[in-house]
C-alpha cells in the first residue's frame, strides 16, 4: 500500500499539484476505500439500472408486491413493450427475477440484492 501512494502521490505531483504532499491523509484512504470494494463493476451496473426514473419506479412498484408486465405498464400508464425493456435491464443487474404462472411472468424485487447494495454503498462513503 504504502508503494502505491508514493507511486500515486509521485504522478499527482508531477501533473497537477506541486503541494500534493497535503493531501496524503486523503489519498491513503481514498486508496484504501478503491482497495475494499472488489465489485465496482456490479455496483456500477446496479446504480446505472436504478438512474432512469421509469426503472426506479418499477422497483418501487414490486417492492409493493409481485406484478407480471401488464400490470406494471397498466399502474406506470407506459407500453408493455417499454415495461419488458426495462424489466430485462433490471434484471440484468439483479434487481428483479422473474417467474413463470400461468401464461404469465410474474416479477419480483430481489430486496437482498438491492439492500446488499445500498448497505454497500453506505459503508464505503460513510454515515454523516
């Protein structure tokens, strides 16, 4: 660790701040916080997937409860097909599972998954 932040402190110097030097206390634990979360790239997606407004509500709505397509294009008023896109990216990230009854599929909020996220999250950047 301590040959990253010379290395680190050594490129900050040489590019953008001669005075770099008092900002050591922030590197070393900036680079320590990177160091501790190994999944930035599943943070990134699961974030990424909850920053449109439509897809945000669609959690909100099965966090409620369980809905298949069409009554979640019914409740947000948006067309099935708009509905099905963003379940898939939703699921993607992890967010939602699906299920089979019926004729229909049925989606659901995997809440672990999102508050694994969020608990996460929190740790890294802190209670103020």
């Amino acid at each position: 660790m301590a040959e990253q932040v010379s290395e680190v402190l050594k490129k900050i110097q040489e590019r953008c701040a001669e005075n770099a030097s008092e900002f050591l206390p922030g590197i070393e634990e900036a680079l320590e916080k990177l160091e501790e979360v190994k999944d930035t790239e599943e943070m990134a997606q699961v974030f990424k997937a909850l920053s449109n407004q439509t897809k945000l509500e669609i959690v909100f709505l099965l966090a409620a409860s369980d809905f298949p397509v069409c009554i979640l294009s019914n409740l947000l008023e948006k067309d099935q097909s708009l509905i099905s896109h963003h379940l898939s990216d939703l699921k993607a990230a992890g967010i939602v599972k699906g299920k089979v009854k019926g004729k229909f599929r049925i989606y659901s909020l995997r809440k672990d998954k999102l508050v694994e996220m969020l608990k996460k999250m929190i740790e890294i950047v802190g209670e103020e």
